[in-house]
C-alpha cells in the first residue's frame, strides 16, 4: 500500500483524483432547460410570419412523468414592439402558442401537439419528438400594417411551462424545482431580421 503523502498536499492529491474520477461517470443529472436559440421574422402576403428555433432538455422526472401519461405543455409567446424612451414599449403585434408533448403507452409513441394551429405529429423516439417541438415555423403574428412606416422595431419571444395544465400534485413542484424549469428569458431581437 503507497502512502499518497502527509498533510494538505496529499488531501489535495487524493480530492483531485476523486473529483477526477466522479467528473467521469456517466450519471451526472442534467437540468430540465428551455433556450431561444434563434428567431427570424419576415413580412410575406401581408403579414408577419415568425420563424423560431429552442433549446428543450427535458430532466428525467419529467421524462418519467411524460411516459407515465402526464402531457407537457408549453406556451410560445411572441410581440414585436415600438421601444419607447420614458414610457413602456408600445405593442405592435403579439401572440402565443400552445404546444403539448405526451407519450401514448399503447402505441408507445410520442406525440407533439400545436394546439393553436391543429396540428399532431407522432413519433417513435423521445429525441425525435422534442426536435420537433424545438421548431416553429410560419407563424403568422398578424398584419404588417400594425408596423410602423419608420423608427425601430424590436422583437420579443420566451417559452413557459403551462403549469395549470398539470395535474394537482406536480403544480407545487413545477414551480420551485429546478426539474420543472422550463421557462426561458426573454429573446430579443432586431425586427426585421
């Protein structure tokens, strides 16, 4: 048996190739999180359309709540807004959108559901499901005569948990652990662009 050394240096040794051997394993927990990666919107036909991509890592109590029947659900809002110097932005445009991710155990198929636009897609890996629900494409905001002729135009989109959407028991922990977090800041961007 080798001595690893006396005092501090050897506990410093021996806390280094501990904490070099935990860095290893493969179960270190990752933290639910939903980011906007990116936004662009556009004006086509009259309209506003709004192209956006996120970031979804879902923790494993949630995932073991999805495969145990309890649907998540996920709301996109969106604004464009005339920034104001003294006074609160001014509202140009604005919506939300529903989205819902659910495990079906019959069929064992996930399924992503854009309430808003009536849409469902099935699919047969958890992965799949959540690119899906990562990409929102051809969103119409409204019509391009709320813009403003000139002056800037900022835009603005995060994504919440509909935490009224979950059963009674899970509300109180979808609101204060991190497991449950699935809220993001505030993207904004330059509109358009």
């Amino acid at each position: 048996m080798t001595r690893l050394g006396g005092g501090l240096s050897g506990w410093l040794l021996a806390l280094t190739g501990l904490g070099a051997a935990v860095a290893l394993l493969p179960w270190q927990p990752v933290q639910a999180e939903t980011r906007v990666i990116d936004v662009h919107a556009e004006v086509r036909e009259q309209a506003v359309f709004l192209d956006a991509d996120l970031a979804v890592h879902l923790d494993a109590e949630v995932i073991d709540a999805l495969r145990n029947s309890i649907a998540l659900n996920l709301v996109v809002e969106a604004e464009l807004v005339a920034p104001r110097e003294w006074l609160w932005d001014r509202r140009l445009l604005g919506g939300k959108r529903a989205l819902r991710l659910e495990y079906h155990a019959l069929s064992r198929t996930w399924m992503v559901t854009d309430v808003t636009a009536r849409e469902t897609h099935t699919f047969s890996k958890l992965a799949d499901a959540v690119r899906s629900l990562s990409r929102i494409r051809a969103w119409r905001l409204g019509s391009s005569t709320a813009l403003p002729k000139e002056g800037r135009v900022l835009g603005k989109l995060r994504v919440r948990l509909d935490i009224n959407k979950l059963p009674l028991p899970l509300r109180v922990p979808a609101l204060f652990r991190d497991d449950w977090d699935l809220g993001s800041d505030w993207f904004l961007w330059r509109f358009p662009g």
